[in-house]
C-alpha cells in the first residue's frame, strides 16, 4: 500500500522518513507555492470577497511533482506546520491534488506538535480535515496586508520618494518606535536626591537609606533641601526600632512560548530574533547527533502563545528531576501555567526528550544550536522544580522624625535557580550584621547625600519591542521575526551602538505622514482589536468576508482623502531659517541620497545642506565637506586624484574632471578565476557593490557584495571568501565554491 506524506520543509524529509518506513513516500512544499498576484492587486470586493492566487515562481515544477505522485498513492497525508500558514499551504496543494484524484477520502490533514515516532504515528491513526476557519483566517490576514501595502505604497513614492512601502503591522511596529523616540526627545530630567547613613553599634557598621521624614515618604528635589535634612540628621540620636525576619519564595519562570523564547536569547545569549527563530526551526525540523545520516528533533513547534505542557512530558520531567536532583527540588503536584487568550492550539516550546541533556548532545552541535537548546531545556525542566527560598531581614532605624530602613536576602534555597537564571536575576547583596538588636542604640558615623535625574524610557531592543508587540496584541508568534526584520530592511529604523532601535529621518517621515492621513488603520488599539477578530474567524466565530468588507470600508474613507490630496512631494517643516535667502524656512526633503534640508521657498531659493539629528531631536546644519584633494597621481593625465562624495558614497576620481573621468577602482589580489586573464575590480551599481572582471564584457565574471581576499583554509581553491553581513553585524565568511561549504561566523566586525 502506497501512501503519499507531504510536510512544508524539505528539512524534515529524514527525520520523518526513519519513523514511517518504506511504505511512505514523503514530499516537501518547500513553503507556500500560491498567493496573491505580483502586480496586481488580486482582491475584488462585490457581493463576497474574491480573492485571486497563483502559483509562485518556480513552484510548477514543486506542484506538478507531488501531484504525479498523489496520482499512484492510496493515501494521502496534508502535514504542512500546525498554525494558519500551514494550513493554507495544505488547503492550495489538496487543490491541486484534486484535480486529478477524484476519491476525495483519500486526502486527509494530519498535524503534530513534535517530530517523534509516537506524535507522528498518533496524527497518522487519527487524520482530519482541513481547517477551513483557519484557513480563513490567513486569508483575511493576507488580504489585509495587501490591501494596506498594495494601496497606500504608491503614495508614499509619490509624496515621499520612490521605492516606500507600507505594511498594516510593521507600520505600527514602526509606529511604536517613533512614539518611543519622540517621548525620549521630549523627556525633561527633574533631580531629586536619596540620602544614606552610615550606623555603628560599636562592634559593626551598617547602611541604611533614608526612607521617611515625619511619617512621610522623604522626597528631597535639590541640593538645599538636602544640605538641610543633612544638618539635621547629624544632631539626632539613633536606635533599632524593629528587626522583621521572613522567608521569600521566588516562582520558576513558565516554559517558553515563541516571544519570551526571542526575549530570553536576546538578552541572555546576543541572538537576534530572526537567527532564534532560524535556530529553533533547526532543532524542530531535527538535527543530527551521533549518526549523521538519521536526524532528531530536540524541541515542540516553536511557533505557539500557548504555555500547556502534555501530560506525558511532565511525567517525564518531574521523573528526571526525582532521579537527577532529588526530592528536595520536586514539588508535590507539577506546575501549570497558562496565559489568558493564547490560541492554545500547541504546547509550550520545550525539549521532546529532557533525557537528551544539554551536556549529553553538546558535542553534536554547532555552537548556537547547543546555546539555544540548553536555553530551552533549562528553562522548561526549571519550571517544573520548587522555589528558590530566601531569608529576608528587614532593619528600620529611627531618629528623632527620620526613619531608616535596610533589607538584607539570602538564599537558603536554590530550588530552580539551581537550572536557570534571568538575565535581571542578581540582587544586590546587602551585608547585615549578627550581632544588632531591636532598640540597640547606634552611631550615624556618616551621611551619604546623592544626586539622581529622573531617566527617560529606553529605546526598544529587539527583545523589549517584542515584549511590547505581544502586550499590545500586535500580530502573532509567526510574525514578530518578519516584523523587525522588515522595519530594518526598509531603512525605517537603524541600530545605535547599544543595538537599540532608533527611527531614521525616513522612518520618522512615513510614520507621520500614516498616522495624520490614516489614523483609524495605523493605530495600536485597532491593529490589536484585529488580531483578535483574526482569531474568531479561525475558531469560527466571525465570517471572514465580514471583517474583510468593515475594515476595507474604513480604509477606503481615508485612502481616498489621502490619495486625493496634492501630489506635491512632503516637507518638514523647521523653524530654522534659511542662511541664503533669510526669508523661508528649511525643510526636510527627500532625495535619492537621503534626507536633507532645503528652502521652502524653492524654487525661488535653492539652498540645500545635509544635517544631524542631535541626541535633544535638534538639528544642526552639516557643511558639505569639499573634495579632498590627495597626492596619488591620476594614471591617464597625471593630475592629483581627489577623494568625492557621490550619490553612492565615496569614490577617488581625478581632480581635473569634467576634462578627465577617471576613476580609481579597488583591485583584489588575484585574477579572474573564470578567464585567468584580467584584473579583478570593485565596482558599483545603484549603490550596491560588486566585483566583476576588468575584461568584461568579454569576461562575465562577477561576485556579488564584498569580499575576504584569502583563499579557503578548507578547499585552498578559492583565492576568495565571500563577506557577509546582518543586521545586527555579525561577518560571516564563506566559500563561494558549494561542494566545498566552508563557512565561519566571526562576530561583529568592530571585534574581528
């Protein structure tokens, strides 16, 4: 009997295959292979809401594939992932499968939570259907996003510069980032001052802050004020007035769920979420261990909001913690969390298999892998054990109308911190002494007055600003690591050096021109009430074309507003005044090389220059720098080359242009290794760069971005390695032969 199991990666081909045999055939979508049209816009709204697919480049061949073999299966199992993608991914191939197998039985959606044996066997015994609510469901998401993006881009190209896009939720992503600048920009420090005395009873010292004065919270806001509560405080008398003992529990954390999976490796191990999300779909889909030919899966689905454990896993882990660390660390009934509205659909993020230690597996995986493997483990079997235990005592001194309070922790217990620490789990460590007593009589040896400043909110890391995303119910588990990577790919936002998102001149621009022409779109509360509608049509309780015809109703109100103003490209406006003419103001513009300031009343005044934007929100003017004239000769007429800020950057040209063109390019050490002959030079290409052959077009030969000049330690082939980067600017370099596959990471570019 022959039957057909066709899954979404072509990465889980071996995992799966060893656990079902010969009997199965197993196939891979590799991703979706339908959507909406490139250029069109592939929604029509009559009396329902039509919605035009087609298959995506080079998937033809992917579809009439699976479909011969659907043709001799008997069976016929859908298993793309269990979330809405998924889904849909099954629902466009089933259409396409039954194009030519008429016995419709014989199709069925199986889906499972982990790549084991028993999980897959389990789906294959009980099949179901499509879930067609959910299928609805990313089909109101799809439309959505295109309707946004398809329709407001081009108008940001026409009022802004050409090449812009939107997007329904990263523009809010961005949205947030902007407010968030805008509130550091706006922030106005206020001082205020805290106040320690230093006691002794003799025998030993002990610190304490000021807590209150006559019975109220101190607040001291200057130095005056603070001078004075000092004078006073040295002429009083001091005693203990009371000594309370405790004991503080400190709960495990719950097991991971998508979002705090990104937030915990970005805090704790540098990992952006897009390589967390990559990483984590490797240990999903398996990776191999001793036998490198039979890969295993070492975690859950990593795409949930759920925080559910299955039974047989905490039966599994509670046994582990018994035998691995005794009785002490294992509660009496096992912990159970969960979170209000999660979809619930899947478990928790965590190890299939807790019997496969971090220690044990360590040494069959790259490096990341095992970090992010032992994050998850810790974490998941750390939620299962009992509370760390602290001693608290809390001592409050008092002195005439001043009160003084220090509370000293210890840890008697380390329960789960014996597992897994947060990257915010240090507590100061603050020494009491033995030997004081309730109304024992003490010395102020010293005050200690501080001066503070009230600080304004951090900018958003990747780990903060997904925190907030899940907060405010702005898009889902699947989609933060596209949303961030989108927001930076756009140049809506850039990184400071504390890897903080901060909103380019551009960035700041479109969110001000969204927000003031479509405020009932991109807008944090409707955004989150949408995504809550997304989830009741996939539970079937909201029809999709319903939801899809009252946003579109709303979006088309203030499209048309938007889209009827003038086509007079945006300025923003300054109160700087123009230097030329001293009569307009400056604006900031947009141009093919970025923004800059110009004359409003252009075209009568042309005055232009760049600018900064100071760390206030201010902006100063930058003067052009001036070519920089060198003392290298031009090889053709032998005056001096000059350094030249052009459109793409900078470049070294001869000084005597327009009499003389040329252009000094970089060589690499080595020739052509397609025609041996010519040099290789570094050349550029709407502003990207490239090498190719300085024989071309004779010689096509070209590498695409930048380059290691040493040859490959693996291959000693390649005169070459290729460099790249990401975001967050880690270099990895790797041959650009494939039989050889050398590739090493080597860290941000500041360290190598």
């Amino acid at each position: 009997m022959k039957k057909l199991l066709i899954v979404e990666s072509p990465a889980k081909i071996k995992t799966i295959q060893k656990f079902l045999g010969k009997d199965f055939k197993i196939m891979s979508t590799v991703g979706h292979i339908k959507d909406l049209p490139q250029k069109e816009l592939g929604v029509a709204i009559d009396k329902d809401v039509e919605i035009t697919y087609v298959v995506m480049d080079k998937k033809d061949k992917v579809i009439a594939d699976i479909v011969k073999e659907a043709q001799k299966a008997d069976e016929i199992y859908l298993a793309p992932d269990p979330d809405r993608e998924g889904e849909i991914i099954a629902w466009h191939i089933a259409q396409e499968i039954e194009k030519v197998v008429k016995d419709k039985s014989k199709i069925h959606r199986i889906t499972f939570n982990e790549i084991t044996d028993t999980a897959i066997k389990e789906a294959i015994e009980h099949p179901s259907s499509i879930d067609l609510p959910k299928v609805a469901a990313q089909q109101a998401r799809r439309v959505l996003d295109r309707w946004v993006g398809y329709e407001v881009s081009p108008i940001l190209w026409q009022k802004i510069k050409k090449g812009l896009s939107a997007g329904r939720v990263q523009s809010v992503a961005l949205k947030m980032i902007v407010d968030r600048e805008e509130e550091i920009r706006g922030f106005k420090p206020e001082e205020y001052w805290t106040v320690d005395g230093v006691f002794s009873n003799g025998k030993s010292q002990l610190t304490a802050s000021l807590t209150h004065i006559d019975d109220k919270k101190a607040e001291l806001k200057n130095e005056v004020e603070t001078k004075d509560v000092v004078k006073k405080l040295e002429k009083e008398k001091y005693e203990i007035e009371s000594i309370k003992d405790s004991k503080r529990l400190k709960n495990p954390n719950p097991p991971f769920m998508t979002s705090t999976l990104q937030q915990a490796a970005y805090n704790q191990l540098g990992f952006s979420v897009q390589k967390t999300m990559t990483i984590a779909q490797q240990l999903y889909e398996g990776v191999p261990l001793e036998d490198k030919s039979t890969p295993v899966a070492l975690i859950t689905y990593m795409r949930t909001d759920s925080l559910r454990i299955a039974d047989t896993a905490l039966k599994q882990v509670r046994s582990f913690i018994e035998s691995s660390y005794g009785d002490d660390y294992l509660p009496a009934k096992a912990n159970l969390y969960s979170k209000a509205k999660a979809q619930d659909a899947h478990e928790a993020v965590r190890p299939i298999d807790v019997k496969l230690s971090p220690e044990k597996i360590k040494k069959y995986l790259e490096t990341d892998v095992a970090k992010l493997y032992e994050l998850i483990w810790n974490r998941f079997v750390s939620s299962q054990m009992k509370p760390a235990q602290y001693a608290q005592r809390q001592i409050v001194i008092k002195g005439g109308i001043f009160t003084f309070k220090v509370t000293g922790s210890t840890l008697i217990f380390d329960g789960y911190l014996k597992l897994y620490k947060d990257e915010d789990e240090e507590e100061e460590k603050i020494s009491i002494p033995k030997d004081i007593k309730e109304k024992q009589k003490l010395d102020l040896l010293k005050t200690l007055p501080k001066q503070h400043f009230t600080q304004p909110p951090p900018r958003y890391t990747q780990a903060s600003l997904v925190k907030d995303l899940e907060k405010e119910k702005i898009g889902r588990p699947s989609t933060y690591a596209s949303i961030l990577k989108t927001i930076q790919a756009r140049e809506y936002t850039e990184l400071d050096t504390k890897k903080r998102f901060v909103p380019t001149e551009l960035g700041m621009a479109v969110t001000k021109m969204l927000e003031t022409n479509l405020p009932d779109v991109i807008n944090v509360k409707f955004t989150s009430a949408m995504e809550e509608d997304l989830d009741k049509i996939a539970q079937g309780k909201l029809e999709r074309d319903k939801l899809l015809k009252s946003f579109y109703k709303i979006f088309k109100k203030d499209l048309d507003t938007f889209r009827g103003q003038q086509a007079k490209r945006s300025a923003e406006p300054t109160e700087i005044d123009c230097p030329k003419c001293k009569k307009g103001k400056l604006a900031i513009r947009f141009g093919k090389s970025g923004p800059f300031l110009g004359c409003l009343r252009f075209p009568e005044c042309d005055f232009t220059s760049n600018f900064e934007r100071l760390e206030d929100g201010t902006i100063k003017l930058v003067e052009t720098k001036k070519p920089q004239l060198l003392e290298e000769k031009c090889d053709l007429c032998q005056s001096y080359l000059r350094q030249v800020i052009g459109r793409y950057g900078p470049f070294i040209a001869c000084s005597a242009y327009p009499e003389c063109k040329f252009i000094k390019q970089n060589k690499a050490n080595f020739k052509c290794p397609l025609c041996k002959k010519g040099d290789v030079i570094e050349r550029s290409w709407k502003g990207k760069t490239f090498w190719g052959c300085s024989r071309y077009p004779e010689c096509k030969f070209t590498i695409s971005g930048q380059i290691e000049q040493i040859k490959c330690p693996k291959c000693k082939k390649s005169p070459y390695l290729l460099k790249r980067f990401d975001k967050e600017g880690n270099i990895t370099l790797s041959c650009p032969d494939k039989e050889c596959g050398y590739s090493k990471e080597i860290g941000p570019e500041a360290e190598s």
